[in-house]
C-alpha cells in the first residue's frame, strides 16, 4: 500500500523535544515521520528510532516511521518489533535493490533525487522502491545538496519523468503547499517549519487541508 506522502515530516535534533514533536505531529495526521540525526552513533541513533517510533505508535499507529539513510539501524529497529517501517536512502548510501532485501517487500524503502537525471536514473530500480524525494524546494540551510533549487516550476517535468510518487523538500513553508500540489507531487517534506513550530500539529493540519483542497 502507497503511504500517505502528504505531510512528510524529517525530525532534527536527538532530545526528548524530538520525540514529542513526532509524536504531535503524527497525531495531526503526517503520514511519515523521517527520523534523521546524522551526528548519532549508531546505537544512540538506534535508541531514538525506537524512542520516536513509540512515541509515535501512541500517538497514531497509521503514521509510518523510517530512518534517514541507514537501512541497517532501520533493520535492527523493525528486528526489535519497534514502530519503524523502513528507509529512506540517498546516492550514497546502500543500493536500494539491497535495502530492500534486508529490509522486506512491506518496508517503505525512498530514494533521494532532485535533477531530471537523477529522477530517470531512479527508473531501473523503481520497482523496488515506494516514492522519490526530489528537491531542493529552495535553498536551505537543514541540508546541502549542492543541487540548484527546482521552485515550483521545476517538479511538473519530474513528476512525468517517474513510475514513482514524488515528494517535494527543501524549505518548503505552508504557504508553498497549494502550488506544489498543484504541480503533480504527491506531497511534501518538511524539517523546519514543522520542527520549529510553537504548533507543530496545527502546522501539519494546515499541509494536509491546502494538499487536500488541490486535488
């Protein structure tokens, strides 16, 4: 089953704010929490998965949890029976064919991209894959890439590219939100304006009203 790409949500930081910000925001209905904390050892990063993936099971067990780029702490979490149901990975990390080996034909497995190349070189594995992220929206400082910023205009031609649903990141704000709908995009990702919120759950009611009143 395709999750819901809607509100995607990417956590920053590794304290217990972390981890009830999750938990809020996948009580106002995000459909995937993204746990990324590159700094972490890989038992400490573990531990948060696990933290977050709980605290995010109470809140609503329908909110899919995955960890950023490592298939392995993704595998030992699903292997301890936590909340966590997948990967999503960049060029760098593990090929997605073995990512999805380890992890299972149920795992949500995503795959970073963001330039027309990238998006067509995606297509030979794309049956083992659930959505693309594609961005940046626009520059942001959570994440160099090094990719030129696609802006709205930039994702109707990705979107046609691909077999896959596509979610747009990279600063995107709630205002941004009925535009890139507009543009074919399954949903959005957002680390800031979600994890920076006084609101973060009014913050993701918002994305899924403007992405529901576009389609």
């Amino acid at each position: 089953m395709t999750p819901d790409l809607r509100c995607y949500v990417v956590t920053s930081g590794t304290e217990r704010r972390t981890v009830q910000t999750a938990a809020l925001a996948a009580g106002a209905g995000a459909g995937i929490i993204q746990v990324r904390a590159k700094t972490l050892t890989t038992r400490d990063l573990l531990s948060l998965v696990l933290q977050v993936g709980e605290a995010v099971r109470r809140s609503n067990p329908e909110t899919r949890v995955v960890v950023d780029d490592r298939a392995d702490v993704a595998w030992a979490a699903m292997r301890a029976r936590g909340n966590v149901h997948g990967v999503h990975l960049g060029v760098q990390d593990l090929p997605v064919r073995d990512a999805r080996a380890l992890l299972g034909p149920e795992a949500i497995v995503g795959y970073t991209t963001g330039t027309l190349d990238l998006v067509r070189s995606a297509e030979p594995f794309a049956d083992a894959l659930d959505y693309l992220g594609a961005g940046p929206f626009r520059p942001t400082p959570t994440k160099d890439s090094g990719r030129p910023p696609l802006g709205i205009e930039g994702y109707p031609a990705l979107v046609q590219a691909s077999s896959l649903p596509i979610v747009a990141i990279g600063d995107v704000q709630v205002d941004d939100v009925a535009a890139l709908a507009g543009s074919g995009i399954a949903g959005v990702a957002m680390v800031r304006a979600v994890m920076g919120a006084e609101d973060p759950a009014a913050v993701v009611s918002k994305v899924i009203a403007a992405f529901d009143r576009e389609r």
